[in-house]
C-alpha cells in the first residue's frame, strides 16, 4: 500500500505537466457550489473585472496572478494558469462578515443570518490546515463541540448535553444515524473521511423539524467534494495528492483526488489510506492524579496460556493501532439548466479496532472485610504473571480481548435537483440511498479459552423527496416527506480459541431479524418581515415501527413472553424562531422540540458485553422529548471584533437510562452456568440543562487574527438529582493565527475543567477505569501548526501538537489522548 500511495504521489506531479485545458470564462462560487455575484478581480498588471450575476467574468489577456475580493469572502490569490486549468474559483466566508455568509445547514442554501439556530461553520481551508486524523478531530477543532474517545479509532462529539444516539450526523444529506445507534458512546464518525469533506456546519439545539428523530443536541452536516463541470466546451482535469506523517503513533496517510468536468458530466474520485500505530500519551505529569492513565500492564497469550506481561513503556498505549481506507466518487450529470443528476458511492472499512478502554478494566477485589473494591490501573503496585498487585488485594484484567472487527459502511446514493417553476415548488430535490453497516465485536475474558463473536448487518433505504416554494417576496416554504426502512440481522458464536470449535451464543439483537421503520413529513416556512427581521417556523410528524422476531434458536434460551414484538410510536415536533441582523448585529432566538424515538438499539437489544448484565428488551419504552429555548447574539464592531454569546435551556422528558429490572419476578438470570444482572432501559422523567458558549474574533492587524471560545454546560436529573451522563465540564479555545501572502501560522491552546467523582453520572461512576480517583481531571495543551504555499503546485503544513508533551485524558474517554506530536504534510495540486 505504502508503494501505491508513492506511485499515486508521483504520478499527480506528472500530470501537472502533461495536462492543460483553455478557458477564457471564469466562474467565482462559494463553498457549497453557488456563484458570487459583485467579486472585484484585480490583475497584477493593473487591470480589473466584476463577476457577473452569474459569477461570471471574462478572463483578461494580460496578467499572471489574479486577486479576489468581496466584502464577505475571504480575498484570494490565484495564478492564471490555474484558473484556465479548472475554470473556476472558491472563496470562502470572511470570518467578520455577519452579512450574505451561504450555509447549507437546513438542506437547503440559505443566507446564515436569517438561520435563527446557533451554527458553526467549518470551511475547507480550515479542515487542510488542521491535518485532522479523522473527522471527529474535524468537529473537535472548531473548540465549540466536545469529543469523547473510548479508543483511538472512534471520536464521540457531545453537544449541548447530548451524545451517541440523541445527536444526528448527516452526509450529502443523508442521515448516518440507523437503528443500532446506541445510547452509549459511538465511534461511527469514524467512517467519514476528513480528505473528502468540503464543508461541514454543526447546527446546535433540536433539529428535528428538518432531520426527525435523534437530533435533540444537535445535526453534524457533513458534504463531501462534489465533481466541478467545466464552463467552456474544452474538458477540464484537475486534482491533487497528499502526504502526512504523525509521529506520536506514527500515521501514514495517503491521499489523491481527481475531478474531470465536461459542460454536461463531471467525476469526483478520492482515494485515502492511513495506518495508525500504538497512540504515544504525554509524558509529562502535572500532578501524580495524572498518572492514572500509564499502561502498567499488558497481556499475550503464550504457549496456551494467558500471561501478563509489565508495558515497558508506561505512555505507549497497547493496543490502540488499526489501519483504514476510504474512498469517495461522485458523477454528475446535467443534461440542462434545471436538472442535474449525481451518483454517490461513499465507502469505508477499517482493520480490528482495539476497544482500548476495555482492555485496562480490572475485576474487583474482596477485601478482609468481605468488601467489594473497584481498583484501576492507578491501584497496581507490581506486575506479575498471573495477576497484578494493589494495595487492596491481587486482582487481573477483566478480559484479554476486546476489540471491533472491520468496522465497514458503504452508502450509494442518486440525487435529483430540479428547477421547474411550478404552482406548487420552484425547486424539487430527490435522494434515493442505501448504506450497509457491519458492527462486529469480539471479547474474551482473561484465562478463559472462549471468544465471544456478535456479528451485525444492517442495510439502510432511504428516499427523501423537498420542495421550496417562494410564494411572494416575503414567504418562503419548505416541505417534504421522508421514508427510511432499516433490515438488522445479528447472530453471535462462542468459540473456542485452541480448538477452533463455534457455538450459538446470545445475538446482539433478535436473531430472528428486525425492521425499523419511520415516514415522515414536515413542511417549514420562512417570512421576512422586513429587510433585518425573518421569522421561521416549522412542524413535522413522524410514524416510528419497530419489528423483532425472537425465534432463533440463541433467542429461545432468554424465554421471553413473547417471540414476536411490534412497536409503534407516533410523535409531532416544531420550531419557531426569530432572526434580526444588521451589518453589525446579530441577534437569533429560537423555541424548538426535538425528539428520540427509541430505536431498536434502545428497545429491543438482548446483549451481555461484559457477562456480567444482560439487557432485556422493554417494548413499554416511550421516544424522549426535549423542549429548548436558545438566544444568539453576535456583534461586529468596526469590522475588526467580532463577539457572540449563546444561552439556552432544555426540558428534557422521558429520558432513557439503563436500570435494574426483574424477569420473571428475579433480578437475575442464570444462562450457560453464568448468573447475569437484569437491566433494561427506562424511562425515568425529567431533566434539565442549561448552559452558555461565547466566542471572540478579532482583527489585530493586516496578517494578526485572534480567535477563541468558550462553552459551559449544566445539566441534572430531577428524578434522582444526579448529574448527566453527557455533560461534560467547561472547554474552549483560544488561539492566534499569523497570515501573509502564501504563509499561515496558528498557535493554538485548547483547555477543560475537570469534575469530581462524587459529581460524575452515576454510570461514570460505575466505570472507575475512565477515571482518576478523584474525578475527571482539567487540562490544557499547546499546538502550532503552520503551511506554506510554494508557488502554485505544493503546499507544505508543518505541526507540533501538545508541545509541553502533557499526560492528559478528555472527559469519559477511555485513553488518553495525543502527547507531543511532529506532524508534516505535503500536498501537490495539478
């Protein structure tokens, strides 16, 4: 692969000199494909263009490097031999501009200040910069959203109090949530590859209005580079590669892109494989709580036998390596000015990802006393063969194995944009899609010579249909219908590691199949009351089925009531919201509901994942309500500071949570000589949360710019007065960018509180080994990053990441996180 990657690298610079396509019309667009009406051109001759209503203008004869500029995009450069190469130019968002800034948020373009949602807007230039491993570092960057980490192969964003099931990703507008989503921490965002991502924007607070079920925090909206058409009747080839190298667990990353456009069809294809090794932590300890994390300990099986073995490396984190490859290609066809069909195929899968938190889980001690005693790494005093010593007793590591088989998704898709002018919609968009999953896991625990495999498939069809229809100059409306059916099928085995020998074993879900099922339909309008003041509004239905068959013969063992179950649930959201801008003011307010429809994940799993609980599933479960009230206002003073503030508070009703349960009229069940304790999820009332973010933008002189944020989140449940789960301390951002001609440099320090472990979640507090003794600990970390344009074919991006090389761990994650890290990135354009 590492020769594949040097042959694709070699080949884009041969290109570079051996491709060439004339053009003399020129296309400005902004970064989710519109065009720029009013951009000033300037030629380093002296001479000087508009673009036209079109985006259009004519490129002048004389001159080698052309400057763009418009009061909202960002000025830039660009040589002439590149735009007679690919026709066209992006510019991006001026960061200070609070004016004709185009977001593609609500599936829709719309202007983002008549959105009335707090959104974040992340632009391609930022995602290059940044070099992010993979897409949860995309959204982590931004220093607005939090990002959970059980393992290094996975990133679970937490927004607003929300996490996992309860906020929704989405790509090229298709919703990635499905039915086995479940409650806990996710790693699905791993699948999207960050090379491929032209923009993304996180739309803070319930969206479920536009996106249904799932989006109570908040939407990720993801759109991946689409294939670029040529605006003359000459075929345009353009595209580059990359190169990146990290020290701290020594990635490899390589990456090529190619477009080929003609006036009526165009290709997009990517291409990216990374390797990732054992992730390296920071060696220095700011106190002796931050040693809680070191790697003590790690275990091999030799000779038959399960031995431990003392890491010699007390900040090498084993195992953490996996590898993946990703690959993206879009083909767009647009036979007219009003329609355009495009062919997507999305597709990624992984090596076994190690489950790394698991793998430092320790069984409990019996003291003197008869006392049951959690103990963690932070406990071990010594290394032995056979087990690890604490002050409190012997004890060994819960399992030798755990880890995530090929985590693999796939999702073709057919889009449809047409413009027709009709009574009924100006605009009509059609996406037919199917995604297929694989979750597989596998677990085995220390000394036992049986591995527990569950195997899951789910396939996905979606057929989304929107409209918009501009009734007169003040009502804008958006309505549609969505159907999306998902096919789960789950089996599990219990094998026998020296014999090769399998056994039915309890599937994840019901081995018999299960459906889950939703239709909806929402319709939303916008009213401008005048030229600052647009109000929105909006209200959507959806239908939630679920069906499991019980059947199998591993189903048959639990002796469940039924063998069959069918769910039905109906629920009614809405939204409404003001939005009032000026060219210096902002200000957004919107009342929202959002919901979670259980889905099968929540309601009808069957699973045992540390054999020491089993989870039944509860067809009485309700879908969780939130109810949110947010205020956004943003000023913009002399176009030099730009500050915003965002408060809001959440009803939260109906929350699910995993508790105690009876089957049977026993809190326990006995199965293959193995006694379980029986939970289920529950609806367990009220909760609230509350919080508060702001951030800060401030020109400090031509090529000086300083950026930071800061987010505070309180959230309790009423019923038992604890705190919640996902709700992680305060964190921000703050950092200083230098930028002049082809040179940019950032420094960069992100920064958490910590939490006390007596005011942790109860089910944080049930998993000691995320945590030090005294809680979850704060942190701060130092980077610098840096890029280089050298003329017009290579850009160069330097990096040191967490430059004092601090041992620290994120809020509930499971490993810790990067220490000091060299990264070097070289990418090549032709």
């Amino acid at each position: 692969m590492s020769l594949l990657i040097r042959f694709l690298f070699i080949l884009t610079f041969i290109l570079c000199s051996s491709i060439s396509a004339f053009t003399q019309t020129i296309v400005v667009k902004n970064i989710t494909g519109g065009v720029i009406e009013g951009v000033f051109i300037k030629d380093d001759k002296g001479g000087s263009e508009l673009s036209n209503k079109d985006g259009e203008f004519e490129l002048p004869k004389q001159g080698n490097f052309f400057t763009f500029s418009h009061v909202n995009y960002r000025t830039k450069q660009v040589s002439r031999k590149q735009l007679i190469h690919i026709g066209s130019t992006t510019l991006e968002d001026n960061i200070m501009s609070l004016e004709e800034v185009i977001i593609g948020a609500n599936k829709w373009e719309e202007k983002a200040y008549e959105v009335p949602q707090q959104i974040v807007n992340i632009q391609p230039s930022e995602i290059a910069f940044n070099l992010p491993q993979t897409a949860a570092d995309i959204i982590a960057n931004t220093g607005e959203v939090f990002v959970q980490k059980s393992q290094m192969g996975g990133g679970s964003p937490m927004i607003r109090g929300f996490a996992a099931n309860q906020v929704l990703l989405v790509i090229d507008g298709i919703r990635m949530n499905n039915a086995i989503y479940r409650g806990g921490n996710l790693q699905n965002i791993l699948a999207i590859d960050p090379n491929s991502i032209e923009s993304a924007e996180v739309i803070f607070g319930p969206g479920s209005v536009m996106y249904g079920s799932d989006a109570l925090g908040g939407v990720m909206d993801f759109h991946t580079k689409n294939p670029d058409f040529s605006h003359q009747d000459k075929t345009i080839i353009y595209g580059d590669a990359m190169l990146k190298y990290n020290s701290v667990n020594n990635e490899k990353t390589g990456n090529i892109r190619l477009n080929i456009g003609g006036k009526k069809f165009a290709w997009n294809g990517s291409l990216t494989y990374s390797a990732f090794d054992d992730l390296q932590s920071g060696s220095w300890y700011r106190t002796e709580d931050d040693k809680f994390g070191q790697r003590k300990f790690n275990v091999i099986n030799r000779n038959f036998d399960d031995i431990i073995l003392p890491n010699q490396n007390l900040e090498k984190q084993i195992p953490s390596a996996y590898n993946q490859i990703n690959t993206l290609q879009k083909f767009s066809f647009k036979p007219s000015s009003r329609l355009k069909l495009q062919y997507n195929f999305l597709f990624s899968t992984t090596s076994n990802v190690p489950r790394y938190d698991r793998l430092t889980e320790l069984n409990t001690v019996d003291n003197v006393n008869g006392e049951v005693i959690d103990v963690t790494s932070e406990d071990i005093t010594a290394v032995e063969t056979d087990y690890l010593v604490t002050p409190y007793g012997n004890t060994t590591p819960k399992f030798s194995e755990w880890y995530y088989g090929p985590q693999f998704w796939m999702m073709n898709s057919i889009r449809m944009d047409y413009i027709f002018d009709g009574k009924l919609a100006d605009d009509m968009r059609v996406i037919i899609g199917h995604q297929r999953v694989k979750e597989d896991r596998h677990n085995r625990k220390f000394k036992s010579d049986k591995r527990s495999n569950s195997f899951v498939k789910v396939d996905v069809f979606n057929i989304n249909i929107d409209y918009t229809k501009k009734l007169n100059q003040k009502v804008d409306l958006f309505y549609g219908l969505e159907g999306i059916t998902n096919k789960v099928d789950a089996h599990a085995n219990s094998e026998n590691i020296y014999t090769g020998i399998t056994e039915l074993d309890l599937p994840r879900y019901a081995g018999g199949g299960s459906f889950y099922t939703t239709a909806a339909g929402y319709i939303s309008a916008k009213y401008h009351f005048n030229s600052k003041l647009v109000g929105t509004a909006g209200v959507r239905y959806t239908h939630t089925n679920i069906q499991s068959d019980y059947t199998d013969e591993a189903s048959k063992e639990l002796n469940l009531p039924y063998d069959h179950f069918i769910y039905n649930v109906g629920n009614i959201t809405g939204s409404a919201g003001l939005a009032f801008h000026t060219a210096n003011w902002q200000l957004n307010t919107q009342f929202a509901k959002g919901f979670k429809a259980p889905n099968l994940d929540d309601i009808g799993k069957v699973y045992n994942p540390s054999k020491d609980d089993l989870v039944i599933p509860n067809p009485e479960l309700k879908p969780t309500d939130v109810y949110t009230i947010d205020a956004t206002i943003e000023r913009n003073i002399g176009n030099v500071l730009r500050i915003g503030v965002n408060v809001y508070y959440s009803w939260l009703k109906n929350a699910m949570v995993r508790l105690p349960t009876t089957y049977q009229g026993q809190d326990s069940i006995t199965i293959d000589n193995e006694k379980y304790a029986v939970l289920s999820l529950q609806n367990t009332g009220d909760a609230r949360i509350w919080g508060f973010s702001s951030t800060i933008k401030a020109i400090l002189s031509k090529s000086f710019s300083l950026n930071g944020s800061y987010t505070y989140t309180y959230g309790i449940d009423l019923e038992n007065n604890e705190h919640l789960r996902h709700v992680p301390p305060f964190f921000g951002k703050v950092g200083i960018e230098y930028q002049h001609k082809n040179l940019h440099l950032a420094l960069n320090n992100q920064y958490s509180g910590g939490i006390s472990f007596n005011n942790l979640a109860p089910s944080e507090k049930s998993k000691p080994y995320l945590y030090s003794h005294v809680g979850a600990l704060s942190w701060w970390t130092l980077g610098f990053k840096s890029s280089y344009l050298v003329k017009e074919h290579l850009s160069i991006n330097l990096a040191v990441d967490n430059i004092f090389d601090q041992s620290y761990r994120t809020y509930s994650s499971g490993i810790n996180a990067a220490g000091r890290s060299y990264v070097i990135g070289l990418r090549g354009f032709f």
